[in-house]
C-alpha cells in the first residue's frame, strides 16, 4: 500500500543537520501553521499556539534554556509548541463560524459545550492532558508537512519548560509541549529508524 501520503510518513526522520543558510519566509512560516491547524481537536477546542524562533536574537535566548540543541539555531525556524489548559467557555466562539456558515445549527452549541464542560473542567489533569494531545496534532501536520515540501523536522522535549515559558511570555494556562525545528536540511542525516514489529505493538482483537 503506497500513495503520496504514506510515503511522506515513512521517509520522514528526525533531523539533526540542517541549511544553516536557509531561511523561510514570514508567510510561509504563516502557512506552515495554518496547515497545522488543519489536525483535528477535541470539541473543535483548538487549544494551541505557536511561537515562531526565526530570528537570529530570538534563536540566541532560546538555544541556552534548549539544552544548547544545535538545531535551534541551525534550522530556518523553531516552532514552540504550545498547548492552552482547556476552558470549555471557549467553544461557543470556536463553533461561531460553522454556525455563520450554516453548518452546524446554533442550537446544538450547548450540546457539545456542556459534555466538554462536565468532561474537563473540574479535573485539572484532562485539562492539562488535551493541551499536550491538541499541541501534538498541530506538531505532527506541521511535521509531515514539511516533510512533504522537501524540509527537515526535529520535534525535541529536551529544554527547559520553566525557563521558555518565562523567556517567551507564556500565560499561566499555557503549556509549552514541545519545541519543533524545521527547515531545509544539508546531508548527513540519518534514515527513520527501524520500528519496534507491528505484533509487539498491536492487538487485534
Ligand atoms: C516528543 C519527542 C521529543 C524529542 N526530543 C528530542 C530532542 O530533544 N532532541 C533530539 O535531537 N531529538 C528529539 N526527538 C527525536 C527522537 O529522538 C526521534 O524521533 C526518534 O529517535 C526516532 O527517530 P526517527 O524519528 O528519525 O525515526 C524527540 C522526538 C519526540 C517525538
């Protein structure tokens, strides 16, 4: 079984060296993004956000309290990935351009928002587990698809949280996932990795 698709997701790797002469454009880092935001969130929540590191000054105080990973001032830009505690109050805005758009009925609003609110919102650990899920959807797309252009990607949980979210002004709901270089690469990167065998890891039941 082949297409496009699955070959971007199979040749993808983790890359460690990069163009350090490549940049990317504000717009197509926009795109970058806006392609992310494409991944799918529970409740519509879309609980994200993204800081993009381009700059060279920029990259300078990230790479100190990044465990001094080379890619960050390597590759054309570092994505900080950032997923916000869910806040059900949220959804009936989230939902207001399918309302306007005639998808969804205005009525069924309350119908998602409060089984979200009775599902999230007095346990701080679901809160906090959905802002890493939603933050890893947006990664993940932004990852095959820049992968799927041609360009190099390196998620990394290897910083130090406290310190980038201080550095870079995160609110007090914001949790800072990961940290996700991109950029075009320079050769000398290795292949994906051999995976675990599927029986390892599946059951069919
Ligand atoms: C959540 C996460 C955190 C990671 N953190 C780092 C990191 O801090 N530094 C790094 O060089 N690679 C990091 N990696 C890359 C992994 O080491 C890599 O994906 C894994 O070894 C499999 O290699 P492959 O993706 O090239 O097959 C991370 C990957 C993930 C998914």
């Amino acid at each position: 079984m082949t297409n496009a698709v699955i070959e971007t997701i199979l040749s993808r790797s983790a890359s460690k060296y990069y163009d350090t002469t490549a940049t990317l454009s504000d717009d197509q880092i926009r795109e970058l993004v806006q392609i992310g935001t494409a991944a799918p969130t529970s409740f519509h929540l879309q609980n994200w956000r993204f800081i993009a590191v381009r700059t060279p000054e920029s990259k300078a105080r990230l790479r100190p309290i990044a465990w001094n990973q080379p890619a960050i001032t390597d590759a054309a830009v570092t994505f900080i990935v950032i997923g916000q505690l869910v806040d059900t109050s949220v959804i009936p805005n989230r939902l207001a351009p399918l309302v306007e758009a005639g998808v969804m009925p205005a009525n069924m609003v309350p119908e998602w928002e409060i089984p979200a609110r009775d599902l999230y919102m007095a346990y701080p650990q679901r809160r906090r587990d959905e802002a890493v899920r939603t933050a890893t959807f947006g990664a993940a797309a932004i990852i095959y698809a820049a992968r799927s252009l041609g360009m190099g990607s390196t998620p990394m949980i290897g910083f130090d949280f406290d310190a980038v979210a201080s550095e870079f002004g995160l609110a007090d709901d914001e949790v800072p996932v990961m940290l996700l270089s991109v950029g075009p690469e320079r050769p000398g990167n290795w292949k994906q990795k051999p995976r675990r065998p599927v029986e390892e890891v599946l059951d069919l039941v």
